[in-house]
C-alpha cells in the first residue's frame, strides 16, 4: 500500500509539473517582449538616471530604442512614451486601464497624495468637479479677469522700480493672482508670508519630482527601518516637507473658514464651494487638497513661463517688435490691453502658443499606472508599471514642429497651422489639468501688458541664443526654468511709463 500511494504522489507531481512547464514554455511564446531599453546592472537595475535634465536622457535613448522604452529601478517597471499619438492612445482611448497616478511613498509622506499627485477616485473627480465648476469654462474665467488686471498692473509696476529683481516680481505676481482666486486673500506688497510658504513647498516638490531622488520609492522596505540607522536621514527630509505642505494647506483655508463664519469673507474657490448651497462637511478636506494644489501648481508653473517669456523676447527682438507692432495698431499707445483685444492679436496669441511648445516647463510631463496587463504596439505592458511620457520630447519633435529648437511664432499661423501644444502641455485625456484655462488666460496677459509697456532688450552679460543642453538656457529641474540672465528692460515710452504709474493712484 506505501508503495502504490509513493507512486501515485510521484505521479501526481510529474504531471503537475508537466502542466506547469508547458503553460510557462507556451505563455513565454505567446507573450510579446517588454518595450527596449538600456540594459541595467544586475539586482538594481536603471540606477543611472540622472537627477537633472532627464528629458535629455530619456530623448538619447528615443534615438537609440524607439518611442516605447522600458527601464527597471530595482525591480520597479518604468516606461517612457515619446509620442503624442501613443500618449493619445493609452489617455484617451485605453483610458480606464491608465487612468490611475503611480504610488511614490514619498508624496505620502510628504503630504503630496491628496494633491496633485491624486489617486484616481471618488477624490480626484471631486477635485475636478470643483475646479471645472468654478474656472472650467472662459465664460467663468471672466469673474476673475478684474483680479488678473489689478496684479498684473501691479507686475509692471514693480518692474518699473526695480527691473533687476524680475524673479521676485515674477513670483510675487504669479503667487498674488492665484491667492486671491484661491482664498480671496490680498498680497502684501514686497514679502507675503503665504506667498514665501508655497514657494518653500514647491521647491520641495521639485525634489519630489527628480526620479530616484527618494530610494524608499523603489524599495518601499526601507521605511521600516529605524531612523538612526546611517543613511535614513531621508526620514527627516519627509517630515519636514510634510510639516510644509500642511502648513501651506491649512493655514489659508482655516482663515477662509473663520472669514466665513464672521461674514467677511472674499469671493474666492475655497469661500465659494465652503458656502455653497450644497455643501455638506465631508467634502471639506477634498475642497482644502483641491485648493492647495491649485494654487502651488499654478503659481509655481505661472512663474517658470512667465519669466521665459522675458528671456525669449530679450533674444528674439525681431519677435518682440513685430509684436510691439501689432499692439499698437490695434489698441493704440493711449490705453492698456484688455482681454477683450485678445482675438484681435493673432501674432500676440502665436507667441504665446510657441513659448509654451518652445520652453516646456514641465518636461517630464505626468506619470500613469497600468492598472492591467496590456498591449502596446506589439510590447507587452505588465500591471503595476509606472507610465512616463517626455513632453518635452514630443514639443521638440520635428515630425509634429519642423525646425523645432527655433521660435518662431508664425508656425502657429495661415491656413495650416502647427499643432496647438496646449493640447498637450496642460495634460491627456481625463487627466488634463483643471486649471488650465486660469494659467493660459494669466500668460496671455502678461505677456500682451509687458510688450505694450516694455522693452525687453540685451544687455552686458545677456545670452544672446538659447541653448538646450545640459547647463544651458533652462535648469534641468522637473518644473524648467530659465537659467539666470540679464536683461535691460525699460518703458517703451513716456506715455507708457504714465499708464504703468496710473496704478498708484487707483483705489485698493
């Protein structure tokens, strides 16, 4: 009897393992490969990203593997699409299987998850009904052009006193526009204490965004070890961004909030959807996320294009007079631009569409997670990758922008017109960034304000052609911006310089 179960367990298990190799041996030759990619070090993988200007790496390897590539950080999937049809594709007509954001521990424990880097979910839709509510259509937008027009005359007046301190002037505009929208909140002139906070949260975020920055990321067991180990330091870090972002969150919205109870408060996206007809509590902490991300990521964007729009017009003067030239026919020197000029300046909207395609201010674009397994272009696509895609790849490609390292405006003008890349500078499918409309309408403006005042013109020491390597005319940080530079920027005339001082004598 030993004998015969002995042989029918070994039975058993030969047949099992029978069935075993030949699922796996017919799953193998069915399966198609993964995307290619660089070959990594054995038991880490892809370690040798670069923290800084990894749209040029990952441009190098478009050039040497094709528009799909795939790389492994010690066992985590990571793939990097380099096309606008393919990332049209997976975020538009495969979007349920893309829809969702990649967990980083680092954004939770940083306070980033509720944000911008949101989970698909009941959240997320919460975040984009609100905006869209509010800011979704140009039609809304127009409740808060009287705010964009205060701030940005304020924006030609600080550079008026003082043009070599345009950063800050920059930032302080970009930071005042969207704290008043956000909270109803009124800048201090010069420092703003809330102004100060999001550009300390930012600068963090940034950290955030370089991939690789944070190892934890990639080996999730490290945050159970304990913090005085060598090397876990990084615990620190997160607490201390952490301790930022709350701060950055709370503090306004609680202000809004006691505005509210004592009758006083300003009109504003957190006053409005908190005093709402139809507000209920549970949707408090989803209103306090939405308008945190919305204001650090559309002030913080807002700053990088803004202050490459001056370093573009400072190089391309022939750009910048053809403009001036435009402005002046069909508004005149004896009053400022309005919003309602806007389509009547083609060339004044084609430089704006081409600052957006020309300095791509995030480059990396978003991340996606694949949510099944899938097929793309004949590679296989495991569940559980993170998707990537170089933005600044697909605006600098010259299939879609022919002669694409030039600016040059009239590409976006006649009667076939380049592709518009706010179509995908803002974001794919669903995931297209809700503000979108706020920070183009805020570019337009002060862009339009700043070549009907000013002349943005070189100067000792200024750069006088772009230059997009490594070091060049913009940082390698996940948000771009310009290199530092100089520039002499002054009133175009004495009529000009009196509409740019009229702002000190208006009412509050």
């Amino acid at each position: 009897m030993p004998s015969e179960f002995s042989f029918i367990c070994f039975f058993v298990i030969v047949s099992l393992a029978y069935v075993a190799v030949l699922r796996l041996v017919k799953s193998t030759a069915r399966q198609p490969s993964l995307p290619p990619g660089p070959k990594g070090i054995p038991f880490v993988g892809n370690i040798d990203i670069p923290g800084e200007y990894q749209w040029l790496y990952f441009s190098r390897l478009r050039q040497q593997y094709g528009d799909i590539v795939s790389l492994k950080v010690f066992g985590r999937l990571l793939i990097m699409i380099s096309t606008r049809p393919l990332m049209h594709e997976i975020a538009i007509k495969r979007h349920e299987n893309y829809a969702d954001r990649p967990y980083f521990y680092s954004f939770e424990a940083a306070g980033w998850d509720k944000a911008t880097a949101l989970a698909n979910g009941p959240a997320w839709k919460d975040h984009r009904r609100y905006m869209n509510r509010l800011f979704g259509t140009r039609q809304l937008m127009q409740r808060f052009y009287g705010v964009e027009m205060k701030e940005v005359r304020k924006f030609m007046r600080n550079i008026l006193k003082d043009a070599e301190d345009l950063d800050h002037h920059t930032r302080h505009f970009a930071g005042a526009v969207i704290l008043q929208m956000a909270y109803g909140f009124k800048a201090q002139e010069g420092t703003d204490p809330f102004i100060e906070k999001v550009d300390e949260a930012m600068a963090q975020f940034s950290d955030l965004l370089k991939l690789g920055t944070f190892m934890v990321d990639f080996l999730p067991w490290l945050r159970y070890l304990p913090d005085w180990l060598p090397g876990m330091g990084w615990k620190k870090t997160l607490q201390h961004y952490y301790q930022t972002t709350q701060e950055m969150k709370t503090v306004p919205f609680d202000t809004v909030e006691r505005q509210l109870k004592a009758g006083n408060a300003a009109h504003s996206y957190v006053a409005d959807l908190l005093g709402s007809e139809d507000f209920v509590p549970k949707q408090k902490e989803a209103i306090k996320d939405s308008a945190s991300s919305l204001y650090a990521g559309g002030a913080d964007t807002s700053v990088s294009q803004i202050h490459g729009f001056f370093l573009i017009m400072m190089i391309e003067q022939d750009v910048q007079g053809k403009a001036q030239a435009e402005i002046d026919e069909v508004v005149g020197r004896d009053r400022l631009p309005e919003y309602a000029d806007r389509d009547r300046l083609p060339y004044v909207e084609a430089i704006v569409k081409e600052i957006t395609r020309f300095h791509t201010v995030i480059p990396g674009g978003g991340s996606r997670h694949v949510m099944k397994d899938d097929i793309l272009e004949g590679y296989f696509i495991p569940k559980g990758s993170v998707i990537m895609n170089n933005l600044w790849e697909m605006c600098h490609d010259p299939n879609m922008y022919p002669d694409p390292f030039k600016f040059k405006p009239e590409r976006f003008l006649g009667a076939q017109p380049e592709f518009n890349p706010r179509d995908i500078s803002f974001g794919f499918g669903r995931r297209v960034c809700p503000g979108q409309l706020m920070a183009d309408a805020t570019t337009w403006l002060c862009c339009v304000m700043t070549l009907a005042l000013f002349d943005i013109k070189p100067t000792k020491g200024s750069p006088t052609e772009f230059s997009f390597a490594e070091g060049g005319s913009f940082t390698g940080d996940p948000i771009s911006r310009p290199s530092p530079f100089k520039a002499d920027i002054r009133p175009r005339s004495a009529k000009a310089e009196a509409l740019i001082r009229s702002i000190d004598f208006e009412a509050d």
